[in-house]
C-alpha cells in the first residue's frame, strides 16, 4: 500500500491505495491541512502532519482502516 497528501477536495487529506493505483481510499476528515504520512515500522498506523484549528501542527496518527485518529 501507498499512502499519499492529495488536495482533491480542496484542502490536504491523507490518502491509501494499493500499489498498482487501485483501491483509493481516503482516511482523513479530521484537521484541514494533512501531509507528509509516514508508515509506522509495523505498517498498521500512519503517522503524519495537523494543522490544528489554532493554526499550529501537530504530529497525529490514524490506522489504515481510518479510525483511530490521535
């Protein structure tokens, strides 16, 4: 699996696909400036860049299901 920062919906949301482009699935709808994932070294959670609403970022995580989100 890839996981990517895409704006498609107008703002930077965390995204997974498989490796051959298919299966796109968006994982993010916290936060309205997510970037940079990172998987973890066990590949079940992705780690990656918040902006907060008070303007400051913040690392947060989400499993690949898209629940979990810390």
């Amino acid at each position: 699996m890839i996981a990517y920062s895409s704006d498609r919906t107008g703002s930077p949301q965390i995204y997974i696909m498989d490796s051959d482009g298919l299966n796109v699935r968006r994982l993010t709808y916290r936060g309205g400036y997510n970037d940079s994932p990172i998987w973890s070294s066990r590949g079940d959670l992705i780690t990656f860049v918040s902006r907060t609403k008070y303007g400051r970022f913040d690392l947060a995580s989400i499993d690949t299901s898209g629940a979990d989100y810390r």
